[in-house]
C-alpha cells in the first residue's frame, strides 16, 4: 500500500471570493456616501491695494545709507534719509495717506543682513502693515 502525503498547499478560492464580495460591497456603497461641503470665506475687495499706486522701496547700501524710492511721482527719484529716525518719520508720513501701501526693502549684496532686519524691524515698529523684502534677480 502506498504511504498517504499530507498537501501543503494553500486553498486560495474561499479567500477571492471574499474579496469579490468586499469589492461589490465597496462599489455599491461608494457612490452613496454624502461627502461635506466647506464654506470658505470670500475675499472682500476693500482691503486691495490700488494698482496704480506704486510701493515705497528703501534701499539699504554699504555705510548704512539709507534712501526711500517712491514718495513723489517720478519713481526713479531717491530721497536720501540721514537715519533711521527720519526714516521712520517719512515713511509714517506717506503711510498715513494710504495705510495700505506696501514698503518694499532692497538690500544691497554687500550689505550685511542684519542691517536689512533692522529696517524691517524698524519700520514693523513704525505699524507699517505690508513690508515685503525686493529681490534682485540680476
């Protein structure tokens, strides 16, 4: 008589067909699920900068000089600001006038930035809203 071998082998039937129920269950319920709806806040428009008025820009160059670009309508022209005291006054003076008007700080490359920090710092301190660093990507 012959000897009986045991089969190692795994019966993998029952377990596809449960899956296939699974799969039947999944598409037959997915459809039926409500998903939530978010209400976002909507951006008002009364807090928009006027394009045509253009930022404050003030340059920070090696010797600490200071000058801000952007008071009068030539926009090329430089006011030369002694420090940063006065700075702060002729920035606090066109910013009254429109408390939205962003200040653009431009640092030289020589300039150590920490001398950049310290205008912006200056200028947070002055409750300018909108100060922004300018970037040269020359």
């Amino acid at each position: 008589m012959r000897e009986r071998r045991l089969k190692s082998e795994i019966n993998v039937v029952p377990y596809i067909d449960v899956m296939l129920v699974l799969l039947v269950i999944f598409m037959v319920t997915a459809p039926l699920i409500n998903t939530g709806t978010i209400n976002l806040p909507t951006a008002s428009t009364s807090n928009t900068v006027d394009p045509k008025t253009p930022p404050l820009q003030v340059n920070v160059a090696p010797g600490d000089k200071l000058s801000v670009k952007g008071l009068t309508a030539r926009q090329d022209a430089a006011r030369t600001v002694a420090n940063m005291d006065e700075l702060k006054k002729i920035i606090q003076e066109a910013i009254t006038r429109n408390p939205q008007r962003p200040v653009l700080i431009a640092g030289d490359k020589e300039v150590v930035y920490a001398k950049v920090l310290a205008v912006m710092d200056e200028l947070r301190k002055a409750r300018v809203q909108r100060v922004g660093l300018l970037v040269n990507t020359r």
